[in-house]
C-alpha cells in the first residue's frame, strides 16, 4: 500500500499496519478510507462546479490533506456573483492564452500566466512533496491533457465532422495545427523564465502524443514549419 501523509506530504509505503507516519508522527489511522470516499465523490462529480462544491466539503472535513489539495488545483477560479457558468472554473482554460491569445489582454495575460505557475495552492502543494519538479511537471502535464481535450477535441472549428465519423488518423490531423501553434507560443513566451517555458511546452507536446497513442508524425509536420 502506498499512501501520502497529509501532515507533512511524505510518501509511505509498504506500511498497512502503521497508525502514525514515520517522518513527522501525525496520525495515520483512519486517514486513506476517508480520503478515498471523497475522491471517489469527485470522480463521480458530472460537471465542474459540482465538483468543486464536493472538494470544498471534503477540505472542510480533512483540512491540509494534501491529495484533495492537489485535485482541487485543477478547479479554477469563478466569478461568484454570476449564475452562469464560466469557463474559468476549468483550470486548464488558463492554457487559452496560447490558443487564442488575442481573446486576451495584456493584463488578463499576465494574471492568467501568474496563476498558471505561482498559484499560492500549486506551490504548497510543491512544497509538501519529495520531487516538486516532477510534481509540477505532473500538473503541466494532467493540464495539458485537459486542456486539448476539452478546447481542442471538443471544438467544432478545429475537429468538423466527417459524416459522424472521427477516425484516430483524422483525429491528430485535425488538431495538429492548432496544437502546433500552442507549443511554438508556449516556447516563445518571454514572460516566462526558459525553464518554465520548456516545461510547459513539453509537457502540451506529451500530452498530445499520450492522447494520440504516441502518433505525432502531424503534429512534427506542422512544428517543422516554423523551423
């Protein structure tokens, strides 16, 4: 069994019969079952601000965990006095200042490239683990996957429709370009240091080969482009 403490972030593994954590000595027992029913809750959760609504219960009952903290950095921020539903709430929608950069100003730009990287929630979260730059790169990377999911795949400007039919090869054709163009933007931001830029872009370009199963040949097409 391998499980986190949420005391003080360690790792522990192999320790089913421990009731208290070997580094900092907060208690284990009883910890994981509870954890593991609200995940399961926000699994199940259909829409964002549902999901939302369950991670809020579930911090109020085990504060400073540090598992729901981490899932609760993929919920975004919304505008509360509107009964709308904002896209913001989609953390990942913070990525769209490289698809649609001109949707944007200067100011929303910064704002959303700030809490893309300084998020007070992301470097706590940095903070309580053993490897905060795999964390990171973990978080750039579920992101990434989100992001071309729902703003690219679930857009019917860059996919069409071929008769109902979306073939895989067709699929990564269709959103090559558009991916293209969001790495190339992400590795010529200047208002990021390199090695966040590098980052980020790496990880926008292994997510799309994890969703693609590692086909890119379109996707190497369109970034040989501007080479």
């Amino acid at each position: 069994m391998t499980m986190r403490c949420r005391q003080c972030g360690k790792i522990i593994t192999g320790k089913e019969e421990m009731s208290f954590c070997p580094f900092c000595g907060c208690r284990l027992e009883g910890e994981k079952p509870e954890r593991e029913k609200w995940l399961k809750k926000i699994g199940e959760a259909r829409t964002y601000p549902e999901r939302k609504a369950v991670l809020e219960k579930a911090l109020q009952e085990l504060p400073d965990d540090p598992e729901l903290e981490w899932e609760a950095l993929f919920i975004g921020h919304t505008d509360e006095k509107s009964k709308a539903v904002q896209m913001s709430i989609i953390k990942s929608y913070l990525l769209e200042i490289y698809r649609t950069p001109g949707d944007f100003s200067r100011a929303q730009r910064d704002r959303m490239r700030t809490e893309l990287f300084q998020d007070p929630q992301l470097l706590r979260c940095l903070e309580r683990t053993e490897n905060p730059q795999q964390r990171r790169y973990d978080y750039l990377l579920r992101l990434s996957k989100e992001h071309i999911s729902i703003f690219l795949e679930g857009n019917n400007r860059i996919m069409g429709n071929w008769f109902g039919l979306r073939t895989e090869k067709r699929r990564e054709k269709l959103m090559a370009p558009a991916a293209a163009s969001i790495i190339l933007r992400m590795q010529q931001d200047d208002s990021l240091p390199e090695e966040e830029r590098k980052a980020l872009s790496g990880a926008y370009y292994q997510a799309f080969s994890d969703l693609m199963d590692g086909k890119t040949s379109f996707l190497e097409e369109e970034l040989a482009r501007y080479r």
